[in-house]
C-alpha cells in the first residue's frame, strides 16, 4: 500500500538524527510489485527521487556477471567533454533506457549519459556512450 511509501518520505523529510540532511534520493526495497497507488504516489514526489526493487531483483548483482560490460555514470563536465569531443549533441547518442536494470541499478535518470567499455576480440576495447532515455 502507500503506507510504506509515505513512511519512507516521512523520513527522508525528517531524518531521525538532526544531524542528518533532508535527503532527496532513497530505495525501497519492496517483496510484493507496488500497488498503483504507491506507484502514483512516488511519480508524485517532487524534489525527491525513491527508486523501488524487487527483493528477487536484488539476489545477484548484475554488474558482476560476464556478459554485462562496465557502466560508468559521466559527470555533467565529462558529458560535455564527451559531446564536444564527437561534436554531437544529446540527442544524437545512442539510448539507453531508464528501466534497463543496469540503467536502474546505477539510479540513471532521462539525460544522463554513460560509458560503457566492452571487451573486443578485434579492437581490445571498445568505447561507447549512452544517453539515458524514459521512452522511445
């Protein structure tokens, strides 16, 4: 239900160590899919992002397994580098969509870009960047 959700919010609002900062990005790791509600109701967030996992999604770390090459999140500064280097624009990058599970699991949001390295029997390395998309 969305009571989770609102707790989850309650907290990051109000941190329960004054110390803490109001934070703006949290994960809900959930056993059963969110009901629409909860899902509306985090679509609804503004100023804070809450990024929900299966638990069953959670059981192997998908960055570690053979066949996903590396991901690495760009800075804004290394992204513009990166346009300027190709004299390109956002737009005209390759995509990536935010409901990938690597895109997920790095947290990417619609206009980040990132690098991936694959290995290559022919080139030994091969570079390639991504910018993250929500549709296509």
């Amino acid at each position: 239900g969305v009571r989770p959700v609102r707790a989850l919010v309650d907290l990051m609002q109000k941190p329960l160590d004054a110390r803490i900062p109001k934070m703006t990005r949290g994960v809900m790791v959930v056993e059963n899919p969110l009901t629409a509600f909860s899902r509306r109701a985090i679509a609804e967030l503004t100023g804070m992002r809450i990024d929900t996992f299966l638990d069953n999604e959670l059981l192997v770390n998908i960055t570690d397994h053979v066949l996903v090459p590396k991901h690495e999140l760009l800075t804004t500064s290394e992204k513009a580098a990166v346009l300027t280097r190709y004299s390109i624009k956002e737009n005209q990058l390759p995509r990536i969509m935010a409901s990938d599970p690597v895109a997920r699991y790095l947290g990417l949001k619609k206009g980040d870009v990132v690098k991936i390295t694959r290995k290559s029997a022919t080139a030994g390395r091969y570079v390639t960047y991504r910018v993250c998309d929500t549709a296509m």
